[in-house]
C-alpha cells in the first residue's frame, strides 16, 4: 500500500516490520517534496478510487435484486446516479469577452 508518511516523519528502526519501504517513502517524499512524490506514486489516483468507493458503499452495500439481470441493472443504476453527482461538481468555464 502506498501510505505518504506525516510531514515530520522519522526514520524508522531497519528490524522492524514494514521500515524498509517506508523509509524509502520518508526519504524520497523529503528529497522530491510531497506534492511531486504523491504524483509519482499514484497515492492521488488511488485516493480518488477510495473516495469513489466510500459513495458507492453510501448508496447500500448489499444488491437488492435476485436475478442476476436486475442486478446488472441495479449496478448501472447506482453508477448513472454517481455519474450525475460528479457532473454536478465540476464547474464550468466559459470564455469571457
């Protein structure tokens, strides 16, 4: 998992669990800066996908339908209802003059 460390991270000791890679996150997120190492490593795509995921949970976590076609309709229903939600916020720009 790619996990960004706090802004004033420390090193951790080499013999515990996991303080290899989070070294290296420590150190490359200090030496490229955090908004740089964020982008390299995909953290803001997969930050987007968990936020996507918890609104699709808020719409119920379980499939109501029994058949498997009203199902399929169920899921395309819920993505069409995402869909308008996020086409409702994001602006629009319009040129001026």
């Amino acid at each position: 998992a790619v996990i960004p460390p706090r802004k004033n991270a420390k090193m951790w000791k080499p013999d515990t669990a996991g303080a290899k890679a989070r070294n290296e996150a420590v150190r490359s997120s200090k030496y490229l800066g955090r908004a740089l190492w964020r982008n390299l490593t995909g953290y803001h795509r997969r930050s987007r996908v968990e936020t996507k995921m918890h609104c699709v949970k808020l719409l119920g976590q379980r499939l109501l339908a029994r058949d498997f076609d009203r199902q399929v309709a169920e899921i395309q229903i819920r993505a069409a209802i995402l869909n308008g939600f996020t086409a409702l916020g994001i602006p629009r720009t319009v040129a001026v003059g």
